[in-house]
C-alpha cells in the first residue's frame, strides 16, 4: 500500500460522517468540531480526487455518485476497526454478549430456554437484540446473530442451528385436526403473510399455490402473522422452529410441514471471524446443544 496516494484521516472521518448524516453539521457535532472544519475536510478530499464528492439538495447533504463507493467502503472501514478495537478492550471483561436476532425467533424459541442457561452459565451476560433488519457483524457493536435464510452470507463465520422448514397453520376453531396433501387445497382462504420475508411466496409457487391470486393480509412482523392464526383470522406460513410449542400445546394446527430434508432455509449462528470470545463461544455451544435437543 502506497500511504502517500491515501488523503488524510481527518478528511476521511469528516467525509464519511457527513455521508452517513447526510449533513455538515450533523458530522461536525459528531465529530466535535465546526461545521466550517468538515466543509473543509470534504473540499480538500474533492480537490485530491479531482471530482464532486457530495452536493446539495434542499437542506439535506447528499453523496454524489462518485464518491458513493468510497463512502460506503469508509463506513465498513471505520466500523470494522471500532469492533476490532473494541474486542481487545473486552478481553477478560464481563461485559454482556450482544446478540441480534428476530423478534418471534426471540419470543418463541430461545426464550422459553434461556432460564436452562443462565441455570448452567449464571457468569454469562446476555444483550438480546431483536430486530428484522440484518446487522453487519463486520461494523456493527454485534457479538453474534442468529438469521434466518438460505446463506452464505459474506465476511462472517457460519453454521446451521435449526432447520426452518415452512409450516402451513390454521386455527384449532376452524380447521380441527385437518391435514392436507397439497397447497391447492387451500385455494380462497385468506393467507397471512410476513411483508419482510418473500420465502413464504416463493415456497408456494413452487407447490402450486400462487399468493398473487389468493386473499392475502400482510403483518409487519412474524409474531403478528403468529397472533392472527391463532385468532382464527387466516392461514399463516411459517418457520417450525417458532411455531412448534404451539402445534404441540394445541394452539395451532398444522395443516401441511415441508419435509426437513426439502428444506434450504435455516436459522444460523453468525459470528465474526478470526474472533475469541469465550462467554459467546459458551452461548454457542449452549445453543447447539439445544438444538440437537430439539
């Protein structure tokens, strides 16, 4: 690496702030300097690459496409080096393990077994951080995720925890012990599905049931489209691991299961690589264990 190519840190830091806000003095409260010294820092990086880094639209600070790139990589960039940073000061600390995971992920299965752990493990702080949005362990103050998809993801050390096989529900009140062979059986029912998540749509296209000519009532979260079957109001489509108490208590029916062999889709333990961490690596092993348990 050439270091004389490179602009200095402190227009690299005023840059990226102001990309990020979105605002001059955003940047500077953040950076606890004047508004004067950021528009400075974005100039002189504007005169090194010898184009426009950002311009103004209305009372907003927007990037310009050319320095879009390299704002983004300054964001990774700087975030990456606070976490690294901030996990050598952790060292030998014991500070909570910071874990982001969904919301029904959260309510429905880990839960109703995290007093088995902290039974086992009373040393082990946990931060439980429910959330749809899917958070970069690279750059982001995350110890560890749980995410539910197909994989791989990128930059980040990864491994099944429990299959997510779809699960077709309907309520007790309404369908009894009712099974069904195919997806076409249900052709006219109202259908609850999650907005955040297209899997759900896309599984049942592929067996022969498309949500685009079906009633279909759509929940910002998976627990809502939870509630609502229970409530009778519809048909949900959900993962098995957060709705297999309720199948089991008799809360729920399930009308149809993908096989687990069939099935792509998972919830996965996400850690950040080339990190030592032994509270969360205890917190791993714990969830492992309790997924063979099942």
């Amino acid at each position: 690496m050439n270091w004389r190519d490179l602009p200095s840190l402190s227009a690299l830091r005023a840059f990226e702030a102001a990309a990020r806000l979105g605002s001059f003095s955003a940047a500077a409260r953040e950076l606890n300097v004047t508004h004067a010294a950021v528009a400075q820092h974005v100039r002189a990086l504007e005169d090194h690459f010898a184009t426009p880094l950002m311009s103004r639209t209305g009372n907003a600070m927007t990037v310009t496409p050319e320095g879009q790139p390299l704002a983004r990589a300054l964001t990774d960039g700087f975030g990456m080096i606070a976490t690294a940073s901030q996990d050598l000061m952790d060292r030998g600390s014991t500070r909570a393990i910071r874990v982001a995971l969904t919301p029904s992920f959260a309510t429905n299965w880990l839960m109703p077994r995290l007093a088995r752990f902290w039974s086992a493990h009373p040393e082990v702080q946990l931060e439980l951080i429910p959330g749809a949005r899917m958070v970069d362990l690279r750059s982001e103050a995350v110890d560890l995720a749980i995410r539910y998809g197909r994989g791989p993801w990128p930059g980040v050390d990864q491994e099944p925890l429990v299959r997510a096989a779809h699960t077709v529900l309907g309520a007790p009140s309404r369908f009894g012990k009712r099974a069904i062979g195919n997806l076409r059986e249900l052709a006219g029912e109202t259908f609850l599905i999650d907005g955040l998540r297209s899997e759900e749509t896309l599984w049942t296209r592929a067996n022969g049931l498309d949500l685009d000519n079906e009633k279909v009532l759509t929940f910002e979260t998976a627990q809502m489209v939870l509630e609502a079957a229970k409530a009778g109001i519809g048909i949900a489509i959900l993962p098995m691991p957060i709705v297999a108490s309720d199948v089991a208590e008799g809360r729920l029916t399930a009308l149809m299961t993908e096989s687990e062999r069939e099935s792509s889709i998972a919830y996965h333990i996400i850690t950040r690589p080339g990190t030592v961490m032994p509270a969360r690596d205890t917190f791993v092993r714990w969830l492992r264990s309790e997924a063979a348990a099942g």
